[in-house]
C-alpha cells in the first residue's frame, strides 16, 4: 500500500517534467468537445484541483466517472471502481478527502515558497499548500473503509549551507540532496519530521527526505525547490486518534522540523465539513450521473446565475457543477456577519 499511495505523489511529479507549452495543450483537450467550452473549463479545472493527484496543466480527462465537491473545508474527491487508478476489483471505488492549509509559515530551517518563486502556471497554487488526504475504499456492499493517508508539503526554500556557491538547477539539487541526506536523528534516522498534531497531542509523525521540484521554466534561481511527503497504509496501520479529530472538525497543525529542532513549516488544517464531505461522496457514487463525462453533465446549468446554487437540489454527482469559488460557498451558507474569520481554502 505505501508504494502505492507514495505513486500518486511520484506520479504528479513526473508530470512537472517536460516542455510547458506541450502541457498547456494537453490541458485544452480536457474540454476541446465540450458544448461550451468557455463554461466548462472552469468547473473541470476547480474538479482537478480538489484531487491532490490531478496535474492541471495534463489532459486529465472528462470526468466520467467521477464527481467532486466543497463541504466547508472539506473537498472531496470520488471515482468509481471502473476508473480507479489501482484497486478497483479487489477494494472497489475510491473516495479521497483533501483538506488544504494555505497559511503555512518558516522558521530557521527554511520556509515555503513565496508567490513570486512558484510556478507561474496553474501549477503555482499547488505548489503553495499544504495538503492531507486520507482516502477510503468502498467494496461492494460496505460502507467506506479507510484505506491510506498522504501528507505533502508546500515547495520550500531550505536554508541550505553553501547553496550561494551552486549554479544551475544540477548544481542546486545536488547540494539540496546532500543538505537533507545530512538530516540525521540521534537513533540514525533520515529527513525531515512531518507531524501532525491536535487536540490529544501527536496524531501522525513521519520522517521524509522528500524530492527536488525544479519548474522547468529555464528561469536562473538560487535555491532548489523541495517538497516533502509520508504516507500511510490505513488497513494496516489505523490511526483512529487522527481518524477521530477530522470526524470531530478540529483544527490541526501540521509542522516540518529538522535534527536540531529548527522549524521549516508550521501551518494549519481546518477539518469542518469532514464528515459531511465523506457523506456527499457516498452519495456521488450511488448516482446515476457520475458515469456521465462532467462537461456533459453540467451543460444543462450553464445558463443558471450563481444565485441558483444557494437554493439548488440537484443530487450529488451534480454538484460538481456548482461553479462558485469555496468563499463564495461559505459566504452563501454562513452569510456575511458569520463569516468575519472565514478560513481561505
């Protein structure tokens, strides 16, 4: 289960690699015979971005099959066993909660990329966030099981010693290899500790010496960006303490410390909306629609305003239709008054 979890997040850093513009194309197919392609572009883009394996400069399909939504905090994402990456017979369709942190803060040991040092594509936003996923499987007849958890780090910019002496992106992630190889514990471990931790105290810890995410934009820089991730095979190793605080809505920190106790990240993941998120993509699964490409599912709200999806009851597998931004969302469920410290997601 580890290598195949930890290939959803090599398989989205593959797909950094290559040139820009034949990837740029490769997005414009996902809607190139749609009715509207203007309308469609958007909800399908929004639709990549709730997945945390879902390159948005990539053809990346159609959506049959699939569906996705916001509840609070929560997005999530649902395929049906029949388009599942792996797993499909033997553990049936796929249901993954991706919970955002986009406040993420440095310390000594380095900090998070800035919004001028990441990617300028659509790649940027993910290249800024935090994320946790917890995915679970349903097989025939039962309800959702947890299956596996992936957490990933923002891009960052390590304090790396003598990195002003390196030149080229070769020289730059050789010396950023050599900087985290050198990160080692007092029982001999290697990398960088991700924790995660709420209310009783630690509730995930990993170590990971995590991969170098070059750009690719030919663009001179200084420093290599990095990004960190842990996995975890949820069927064999349960976390029922981490499990319990999502289903409760706490509010977790998420941290990246080296060795010497210097801090890299310290950011924070708000969980509302969890277990409701986990509900309404039962219910995408047991709908008729979700076999149906998502452009041609949406096509019949395309002349709808906005205003239509404050009071919409469409079912589930719909909703990914919905073409509102998450605060536009929170501002029509919460109002204006209630929602003085919403959270950005």
């Amino acid at each position: 289960m580890r290598l195949i979890v930890l290939g959803a997040v090599l398989a989205l850093a593959a797909a950094g690699c290559g040139p820009e513009r034949s990837k740029e194309a490769d997005s414009r197919r996902v809607v190139a015979h749609a009715e509207n392609p203007g309308a469609a572009w958007p909800i399908m883009l929004a639709h990549c971005m709730r997945s945390q394996a879902c390159d948005p400069l990539s053809d990346f399909g159609k959506g049959e099959g699939q569906a996705s939504g916001h509840v609070d905090a929560a997005a999530w994402f649902a395929e049906t066993k029949d388009v599942v990456r792996e797993g499909g017979e033997d553990y049936g369709a796929a249901i993954t909660i991706n919970l955002f942190g986009v406040r993420g803060q440095g310390g000594p040991a380095g900090r998070p990329i800035t919004m001028e040092e990441a990617p300028s594509n659509l790649r940027g936003p993910i290249a800024r966030r935090s994320t946790l996923s917890i995915e679970y499987r349903t097989p025939v007849g039962l309800k959702p099981e947890p299956y596996g958890l992936q957490v990933i780090t923002p891009h960052f910019n390590l304090a790396v010693p003598g990195v002003e002496a390196a030149k080229g992106d070769e020289a730059l992630e050789a010396v950023t290899s050599a900087h985290v190889d050198a990160m080692r514990w007092s029982n001999s471990d290697v990398g960088a500790r991700i924790v995660i931790a709420g209310k009783a105290g630690v509730l995930f810890d990993s170590l990971s010496t995590g991969m170098a995410k070059p750009p690719g934009d030919g663009e001179v820089r200084t420093f290599m960006p990095w990004q960190f991730f842990a996995s975890r095979n949820l069927r064999d190793e349960p976390l029922p303490a981490l499990l319990a605080a999502l289903e409760a809505g706490e509010t977790l920190k998420l941290t990246l410390t080296v060795p010497d106790g210097e801090q890299a990240l310290g950011d924070v993941i708000y969980t509302t909306g969890y277990s409701g998120a986990l509900r309404e993509a039962g219910e995408a699964l047991a709908d008729p629609e979700i076999t149906r490409p998502i452009p041609e599912r949406c096509v019949r709200f395309a002349k709808e305003r906005p205003e239509f999806w404050k009071i919409a009851d469409v079912t589930a597998a719909l909703r990914v239709c919905d073409p509102r931004t998450v605060e536009e969302r929170r501002l029509d469920e919460r109002g204006p008054a209630q929602d003085n410290n919403a959270r950005p997601n």
